[in-house]
C-alpha cells in the first residue's frame, strides 16, 4: 500500500471552483436550496447568500444567508462550465 496522503478529491475540488457560483443542493430531508456559493470546506460544509428554499411540499421562501452541514448534503448541482 501507498502512503498515505492529504489529497483533496475531486468532488472537493470542483466545490472549491464553484465558489462564487449558483449552485443548488438537496440535503437529507429532501429540501432543496438554490443560491451563491459563498465558502465550501473541506468537509463539504457549506455558505450559500441570497438563496430560493423549495420545501419539499414545494413551499418556496428566500433566505439572505444560510450555513449548511456537509454531512446532510444529499447531492449539489454546480454550473455546466465547471463540469
């Protein structure tokens, strides 16, 4: 075996290039958010501004400003230009 590094994977790393980008994510209750990807760490945790929040009844509402848990993303969708 290898040794063992610090490597950033790709899915971290597209993250990272999708900052200042709309991006859209769905977490584990299956509401969805749309909005600027402010910051992105390295554990998928997340700061997205001006964002459209689908309820998963379809209820829409906006929010300035949002931080959310890497661990309840269930998927993001980035830019076609960044894929």
């Amino acid at each position: 075996m290898g040794k063992l590094t610090s490597t950033i994977g790709i899915p971290i790393k597209l993250l990272n290039e999708a900052q200042g980008h709309v991006v859209t994510l769905e977490i584990t209750s299956g509401v969805v958010y749309r909005g600027k990807l402010l910051e992105a760490e390295d554990n998928m945790n997340v700061q997205l501004k001006d964002i459209t929040v689908t309820a998963r009844d379809g209820r829409v509402s906006h929010l300035d400003q949002v931080y959310i848990r890497g661990s309840h993303v269930r998927f993001f969708i980035v830019p076609d230009m960044l894929r």
